[in-house]
C-alpha cells in the first residue's frame, strides 16, 4: 500500500448497454457527484451525459492507452479526487478498459466502490432460453486461427454453456468456427443488439444458426450463447467411428472437407476433430 495516498474515490458505474433508462438512479447520482468521469470514449459518454444533463471534466482511458491514462488518473485521486470510471456500454473492466486502473487503486489504499449496471452477456445468457444454470464467459476470441482454435479445444467439453461477444463482420467466421470445433448440433442462441430498437434472438443449433447468418446480413452487435454439452441419450459415437464414416465417405467420392462434414452432423463428433485424425492417419 502506498503512504502517497489522498482522500480520493474510485466509483465503478455500469452505464446502459442501449436503452438510457437502464441506467441506474444510484448511477446517475454517482455521475453527477463525481469531481471526473474517466470514460472508455468521452464523445460516446457526453451523449449520455448530456441526455441526463450532467455537465463534468471527462479524461479518456481507453486501451491503447489505458496504462499511460491510468497514471494521470492515479494522480487525481491521490489529490483527493472523486473519479468515476465508464465504458461505452456495460460494466467498466468487463471486455472493456478499467481493469488496470480498478488495480493500481485497490494497491494504492485508494477506496473502490462499483455500482451495478447492464451487462450485455448477463443479458444474454437470461433471454437465450438455454439451461445456463453454469456459465463461461470468453468474450471475444482470439482472432489468429490457430489460437482461436486452441481456446475452443479448451472449453469445447466442459460442462457449462459459453458466452462470447462478437463484432457483425467477424459473425459468420466465428458462427462457423464455432461449428467445427463445438459441433453442429449444439444449441445456441445469437443475441442482437439487446435492449435497442432492434433487439433480436435467434435460437437453433450452430449449424442453423450459420446458414441464418450466411443469408442474413449481421448488423448490430452480437452476443452468442452456447449451450452446455448435451449427454446424448441411446448410441455414442466415438471418434473412431466418426474417422471410419468419414473415410467411407471419401471412398465414395466425397471430398475429404465434406465427408468430415457429413461424419460430424451424423455423429456429433467436432469435424475439426475428424480432420485431424484422418490427417495423422496420413
């Protein structure tokens, strides 16, 4: 703990994910009583700002330069300063800069307090009409290929659903790499745009839900709900089973792609799976 320490005041404040009357009385009271509101984009929280007539000093914290704005904050509160920290949308640190800040205050004796707001994957797993009695949330995946796959083979079995966020023009890749590593027939849901003017919830397997989007133009942002791991009832199909399905498939002039495919819908068995076994058999 640091003796440089003033009596300042770190208040984490959940802002409306859309609609501005999400937005908490508590919050805005914070708002109002704040000395500084360090924000994610000033121009994207004086909209908000001015909707609810609150006239204060904003200070950028965004990531590229979260860690240089952080020290300039630090200093503020060690001048006894009341800082209240915003997102664009959501709660601050989640997917979204303020971490590093909400640390260097904690570290430094400086008091934190937060004050719940909207969250767009709470939001989420409540409306996507899965058993999300246990949940993960991964945010955005990784966006290189193979690190991208690496994270899904780590969660792809585990006994939850899976929550990640997603940009509209990165949808359909990711609905897609989704299918191949979690499986086709796995329940989802694509959550749009929640509490806009636009709001949308699309349910079905991963499968439907890609050929949805590949007819359908993403717009919006998006959050995608998986549902946990299904224990199928009667027959299991093992992987070997699946890579014999699938050289039978081949055999019968099926391309290898489409064969992996087919083997995967048919068995439930992820075709990246399947790929790589036929490729080590190679």
């Amino acid at each position: 703990m640091s003796d440089n320490v003033g009596s300042g005041k770190l208040s984490i404040v959940g802002t409306p994910i859309g609609n501005l009357a999400d937005i908490s009385p508590r919050g805005v009271e914070t708002l109002e009583k704040a000395d500084c509101i360090a924000a994610e984009d000033t121009r994207v929280t004086m909209k908000l700002l001015s909707h609810f007539g609150i006239k204060k000093p904003l200070v950028s914290c965004y990531a590229p330069k979260e860690r240089e704005k952080s020290e300039q904050i630090m200093e503020m509160l060690f001048e006894g300063k009341h800082i209240a920290l915003v997102s664009d949308a959501g709660m601050p640190c989640i997917s979204d800069p303020g971490a590093l800040l909400v640390k260097k205050s904690a570290e430094s004796g400086i008091p934190v307090e937060v004050i719940p707001g909207c969250n767009a994957a709470v939001a989420a797993v409540a409306v996507s009409g899965l058993e999300v009695d246990r949940w993960i949330f991964e945010g955005f995946l990784p966006m290189p290929k193979r690190e991208r796959f690496e994270r899904l083979d780590e969660i792809k079995n585990l006994p939850h659903a899976l929550v990640f966020y997603e940009a509209p023009h990165k949808l359909r890749q990711t609905l897609a790499d989704l299918c191949e590593s979690l499986g086709p027939e796995r329940r989802a849901a694509v959550c749009r745009e929640l509490t806009k003017i636009h709001e949308e919830v699309i349910r079905g397997t991963l499968l439907e839900l890609s050929k949805f989007y590949e007819e359908n133009d993403p717009r919006g942002e998006f959050v995608i709900v998986v549902g946990k791991l299904e224990k199928k009832c009667g027959e299991k199909f093992t992987l070997e089973q699946a890579k014999k399905l699938a050289e039978e498939l081949v055999k019968n002039g099926e391309k290898l792609s489409e064969a992996c495919r087919q083997a995967a819908k048919a068995t439930g068995i992820p075709k990246r799976d399947i790929y790589s076994a036929l490729s080590i058999q190679e």
